[in-house]
C-alpha cells in the first residue's frame, strides 16, 4: 500500500501540498486529477523519493520513504515503475536497448536474462516487433507503449503513471488504457495514475481523487465520483470524451 499522511511541501513561493491524505490500496488503480499546476507531479515524485515532505509522511507497504537512505531508495524504485510523460525515451538507443535500461541498473543478470526479460515486456505491451527501432522512427503510442515496458522490466509491484495518455488520440489512448487494466489484472501491480482525461480516469480507475489547494478535494470511487453532484467533480468528469 501507499499511504500519504498530512504531507506538506512548499516549493518556492508556493504551498503546493498542503496536508496532502491518500492510500492506494493493492491491486488497485489509484487516480489524481487537478488542474496544471496544482502538485500531480510533485505528488508522485514524493512517492518515489525524489521530493521529500516539509512534514507529514510517505509511507510504502509501512516504510517510510522519507527517511529511506540511498540505498534504501534503490530498493523501493525497483518495485516500483515509473512511467513518464510521453515515455521520455533515449532517441540514440533502441526500444529494446531502453526497455532494459533500469535492469542494468538495478539487478545484476547475464545478457541472455536481460535478453529474454526485455523481449517478454516487449510483447506484453505489443511492442516485440520494433526492439530495434529508434524512438524518433515510432509514433507517440509506440513510444508511451516502450516506456510502459520499461516501468515494468524490473517486474515492480507499483506503477506510477504520469499522463498516460497526453497527445494520443481517443483510439491509441484507449489501447493503452486497456494495457493498464491488463498490467493490474494480469500482473496484479499497483497503479498510481496522474491524468487530466476523464476517459483514462473512467477507463483505468478504482478510485479517484481531485486536488484542490494542495490536498484531495473529493475522492471516491469511480462510480461514486461519476454520481456526485461536488462541483469539482463536475468541473473534472463533465463534458468531452478524451
Ligand atoms: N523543483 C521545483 N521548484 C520550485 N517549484 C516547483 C518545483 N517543482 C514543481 N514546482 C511548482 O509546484 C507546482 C506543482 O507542480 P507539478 O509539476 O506537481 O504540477 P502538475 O499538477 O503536475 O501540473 P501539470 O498538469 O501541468 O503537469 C507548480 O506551481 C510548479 O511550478
Ligand atoms: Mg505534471
């Protein structure tokens, strides 16, 4: 479980948590929305320690994160996938050659480990048949597909997903939805997604919660959210279909 307690943090001028409450349970697919600006990425960078709160805390499967050494967060950043916004792929270096990036990092394991754990994520995600493309040579769907086997070549327990669907169209945004349902069904992780898209909140989400001045405003599962009539979920689920 990831569990946010009262995490506070100013950042500049700004408080940008401010006693920021939420847990995402096992299995489940955890939802933040917000406006721009409002601490989505702050939010998830505190839950892999690369921020850590002025007070209050993070706590992953009752570890505390913050106050986790080096070494510590090594560990944690290898159960837990992150997947950036348009895949922030390495143009010079292959799909493949990215997906297994964070393996040599992490694990130490022979090139034909590494080989055949690469080429599995890759056809999880239906990527198998570009492992020796660049990123620029791909589309915007087959790159956000790469950095999704790339969160997920260390076989991590979480995933926390930034803007899954950002510059995709409906039909590749669906397609990767749906991968996302798979990866918790199938694999059973945890997801922690930031989005602004009703479909992706709708389509990948067991709960939702919407942040308002530094904290959640509402939150709710996704048919209870659907229902409300809390005008800050109206502002986030009315209208559009993306
Ligand atoms: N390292 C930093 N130093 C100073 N201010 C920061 C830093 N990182 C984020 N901020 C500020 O914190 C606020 C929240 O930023 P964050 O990136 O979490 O927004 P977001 O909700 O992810 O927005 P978007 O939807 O545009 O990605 C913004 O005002 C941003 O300028
Ligand atoms: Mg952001």
């Amino acid at each position: 479980m990831i569990e946010l307690r009262d995490v506070c943090k100013r950042l500049g001028e700004r408080q940008v948590l401010d006693h920021m409450s939420f847990r995402v349970p096992k299995g489940m697919n955890f939802v933040l929305m917000g406006p721009s600006g409002c601490g989505k990425s702050v939010t998830l960078k505190h839950v892999i320690g690369i921020l850590r709160p002025d007070s209050g805390s993070v706590q992953v499967d009752d570890q505390d994160v913050q106050s986790m050494d080096r070494a510590q967060l090594m560990a944690l950043r290898k159960r837990m996938g992150y997947l950036f916004q348009n895949g922030a792929l390495i143009n010079w270096l292959t799909v493949a050659e990215n997906v297994a990036l964070p393996l040599r990092e992490h694990a130490r394991v022979s090139k034909s480990e590494l080989q055949q754990r690469v080429h599995e994520v890759l056809g999880l995600v239906g990527m198998d048949h570009a492992a020796t493309q660049y990123p620029p040579a791909i589309s915007g769907g087959m790159k956000l597909r790469t950095g999704l086997a790339r969160a997920l070549v260390t076989n991590p327990e979480y995933v926390l997903y930034d803007e899954p669907n950002a510059g995709l169209d409906p039909i590749i945004s669906k397609q990767i939805h749906e991968l996302i349902v798979e990866v918790r069904d199938r694999l059973g992780v945890t997801g922690l997604i930031v989005t602004h898209s009703r479909a992706c909140a709708t389509q990948c989400g067991d709960r939702i919660g919407i942040i308002e001045n530094g904290r959640l405003g509402i939150e709710g599962s996704v048919a209870e959210i659907l229902a409300s009539d809390n005008p800050l979920a109206r502002s986030f689920l009315d209208g559009g279909t993306d």
